[in-house]
C-alpha cells in the first residue's frame, strides 16, 4: 500500500543536509533513472535529518557528455499520413531516435 507522501521513482539527491527520500524498498543509492550513477560521501546532517534518524549520504556522479561521431548519422526517411488525411515526410535518426516532420 502506497501513500502520498511516498515518491513514485527513485532518484539520486545531491542535499546531504536532508534525510534520503526513496521509494519503498529503495536503499539511498538506489535510482530508477538508468543513466544516473551515486557516489559515496561524508553526510553532513542537518536537523530534519538527525530527527528523522537517516540522511542522503550519496551524490549522483556528473554525467559524461555523448561522444560526438565523425560519421554521418544514420536516418530513414518515410511519408506518414496524419489523422486528418494529409500527408507530412518524417525523419528518423536511427542512433539517437530524434524524429523530426516535415509539414511543408
């Protein structure tokens, strides 16, 4: 059973002061986020935290930056129809999945 005041995802905080929210069942480095990685460090409790009697005692790691491809990315090109009957021309990049329409 769930309540309100309980979160629906897991992810990492960088407030050390606070008490670590997660979701029920999730340790304070547990994320739902796949790209999100902790890293241990030195809490620093503040009031909230020492009467709730746990604090976040991890931070989320910088992510790195995509590498940049020297290759022309890869696309599909197709005609789609739209509800109302016309047609637009879409385009797909098939590495990082961004779709752009062509209404013209």
């Amino acid at each position: 059973m769930t309540t309100q005041n309980e979160p629906l995802s897991t992810t990492l905080d960088s407030d050390t002061t606070k008490p670590s929210v997660t979701a029920p069942g999730d340790g304070p480095a547990d994320t739902t986020d796949p790209t999100e990685f902790a890293t241990s460090v030195t809490p620093q409790p503040g009031y909230e935290a020492v009467a709730a009697g746990t604090v976040n005692a991890v931070k989320p790691v910088p992510k790195k930056a995509a590498a940049k491809s020297s290759t022309k990315p890869r696309t599909e090109k197709y005609t789609a129809a739209r509800p109302d009957g016309s047609e637009v021309k879409v385009t797909r990049n098939i590495e990082t999945g961004e779709t752009t329409v062509d209404e013209s």
